[in-house]
C-alpha cells in the first residue's frame, strides 16, 4: 500500500505588502525572523498567485474561495451568503442573504459607526429578534450573528439590488440602494430606526442591508479530490466557506482574530486532525491582515514571527512524524500596511513537501515579484497532485 501523504493548507491573513519607508524600502515579510519559512522556501517552490480574480473584490471571502480551489468568477455570489453558511443558515433555490450590519447613523443620515459602536452580542440579538418580530414576514426573516454582524434572508427577487459596503463610507452620507429590490430595502432600512430606538443602551439606531447573494454551489472536496479536509479559523467568512465546501470546521478555544490568538491551539488541531485521518487541513490566521488594517507593521511583524515559531515550526516537526507530507503557504490577499486595505494584486506562495527537493527560493514579495501570476484556484489541485 502508498504510503498517505497529508496536506496543510497556512493563510496567513493579508500577510502580503509593499515596501514600507520605515522599513527601509522593505516589507514586514522581508524583516521577519522566520527560519522555518526560508527553510521551506529554500527547499521548495516559491511564485505569485492571483488569488483575487480581476473585477472581483478583494475580499477574504474571494481570496479563500481561490485558495480552496474553487474559481471565484464562477462560484462566488456575493459574502452574505458565506456567512449565512458559518451561522447554520441554510437558503432555500428562491432565498438571497444579506448582511445586515446594525450600524450608527446621525439625523441627516451620515454614517457615523459601520459597527453600531460594537453592541455586545446578547443585546445586539435582542434588537435582532425585535426586527423579526416586527419587520420579518413569509419573505424576509432576521437572524442574529455577532455583534453588529447579522443576516437578513429575502426573496431572490431583491438580488439586483446595488448597496454600498457601510465600512467604505465613514462620515458619509449612507447612498440609498438602487436598482431591482431598492424599494423593498430602503423601506426595510427605514422601518428598522423606529425599532432600535426603543434600545437605550446600544448605539447602533439603523441597519444597513448589503453584500448580498444566493447560497454559492462549491462541490465538496470528497467530491472534486477525494479527500476528507479540517479547517479551523476565527472568521465567519472562512468558516462559512469551509461549511460550504464540506470541510469539517473545528473550533478553538481563545482563536480571537488578532495577535492573541491560540496559535499553538491552531496547530495542534491540525496535527490531530491530519493523525485522526483527514488528507487535508486549513490553518487560517487573521491577525496579519488586522495588523495591515491598523497600519501596525511590528504588529505584522510580530504575527509572522508568531505563524514561523508557533505554528509552522512544530507543525513541520509533527507531520515529519506522521510520514509523507505537503503544505501551502499563501495569504488570501495582501493588505498593505501603508493603505490600510486590501488590494488585489498577487501575491507570494509557498508550495513545500517532506522530500525537499523543490528549485528553491525566497517567500517575499520581491522575490517573486517576476514570477508569472497563477490562478489562486490553481494551486490547491497543484499541492495536491504534483
Ligand atoms: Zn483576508
């Protein structure tokens, strides 16, 4: 019998850069002491991915639909429908998801706080069953997530609708939707304000309904590789994703979203994961990318530091003791420090197996800089089959 080789799959969330002034001329990737990554890279293949398809937004849900396989010009429907999977709900053929953020807005409807001043979630999911109770009908229902992050399922009908991500408008006046469904979605945004008055304590007095779409159709990857894949994240999209692709998500105690995270927890899981039999696991880390958000390069720093001595070192050590073994290292899209968003430019990855006997090289964004970009949803069939 072959031996079984098992894959892991390391995002480290928008970890890529450009070179930063205070770094002189270079990029936290650059500057960060990561032995276990230059060992990997200099035994492996290094290149550049285009994990965010031109015309596609460069979101996390874009760049890790590429990254587990699935072509986002084909697959991808919108990020609502992502995180309706992550929160268990199931949209039937005639269903679209909205996201419905409980935002904060001034009297002439300038857009104060995209995230309603950041409601616990307990009295956020108060207001949410409030909504339901008083807007929700046969067509549209409410239902809670976290904090100011909720969902709103609505008729198909709606999902020509043109409404602005509320996080893109700070200090601006909120647009009113356009297009089919418009009516039905500015009427519902109005009618929400009466509601969350009545909740003193939450700041967060309107919703807004965006990023919406049908439940995305991504064949299992049993179905497409024949393997049986774990994940485990802090992010809603990426668990959302991982539902939707039938990959078992596992839970971490204290897996925060930031440079805090249970990183040893992440790679644990991976471990046991791959020794209980899984082929396939997917270690997604977002504190890279809340680093770039922040404009915080130590911290960008710091978390690559933290991904090389806290995940990849003993992760490598641990799949050497379960036999024949390849892993991944690309991020989901680079989130420049300096710009404090994301952009949709490729980025470095980093292909390594057991054997090491790849031409080598570096994983930085110089060093692949004149590589000819791949497809993101390339690379998944690429570790898995060469
Ligand atoms: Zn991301």
């Amino acid at each position: 019998m072959r031996a079984r080789t098992v894959h892991v799959v390391c995002v480290p969330d928008g970890c890529a850069d450009e070179p930063l002034a205070e770094l002189a001329g270079r990029t936290p990737l650059e500057v960060a002491f990561t032995p276990t990554l230059d060992r990997l890279a200099a035994t492996g293949i290094v290149g550049r991915a285009a994990v965010i398809p031109e015309g596609l937004p460069a979101g996390s849900d874009v760049g890790n639909m590429a990254i587990l396989g699935y072509d986002p010009r084909v697959h991808h429907t919108g990020r609502a429908p992502i995180e309706a999977a992550a929160m268990g709900i199931e949209l039937g053929p005639d269903d679209i998801a909205f996201r419905c953020n409980l935002v904060t807005v001034d009297d002439d409807g300038t857009l104060i706080d995209f995230a309603g001043g950041h409601p616990p979630s307990g009295l956020a999911a108060q207001a949410v069953a409030a909504l339901q109770a008083e807007l929700g009908s046969v067509e549209v229902s409410f239902h809670a997530g976290v904090q100011y992050r909720h969902c709103m399922v609505a008729p198909a009908a709606w999902g020509g609708v043109r409404s602005v991500p509320p996080h893109d408008l700070i200090g601006r006046p909120l647009p009113p939707p356009s297009g089919p469904g418009a009516a039905e979605v500015a009427a519902l945004v109005a009618a929400s304000r009466p509601v969350l008055a009545r909740f003193d304590a939450m700041e967060a007095n309107q919703i807004w309904l965006w990023g919406q779409g049908r439940s995305p159709e991504l064949p299992s990857l049993a179905s497409r590789h024949g393997l049986s894949a774990g994940l485990v994240t802090a992010v809603d999209l990426v668990r959302g994703l991982g539902v939707l692709a039938g990959i078992e998500v596992h839970e971490v105690e204290g897996a925060t979203g930031l440079v805090d995270t249970n990183w040893e927890g992440k790679r644990d899981i991976a471990l046991q994961s791959l020794a209980d039999g899984a082929d396939l696991f997917v270690i997604h880390v977002e504190a890279t990318d809340e680093s770039g958000h922040a404009g915080d390069v130590a911290g960008k720093i710091e978390g690559l530091e933290r991904w090389d001595r806290r995940i990849l070192g003993p992760l490598v050590e641990g799949l050497d003791d379960l036999g024949r073994w390849r892993l991944l290292v690309v991020p989901d899209h680079a989130t420049p420090c300096a710009l404090r968003t994301h952009t949709p430019d490729p980025v470095p990855f980093l292909m390594a197996r057991s054997r090491g006997d790849g031409p080598g090289g570096c994983f930085t964004e110089a060093a692949v800089g004149s590589c000819p970009p791949v497809a993101g949803h390339h690379l998944l069939p690429r570790l898995l089959h060469r």
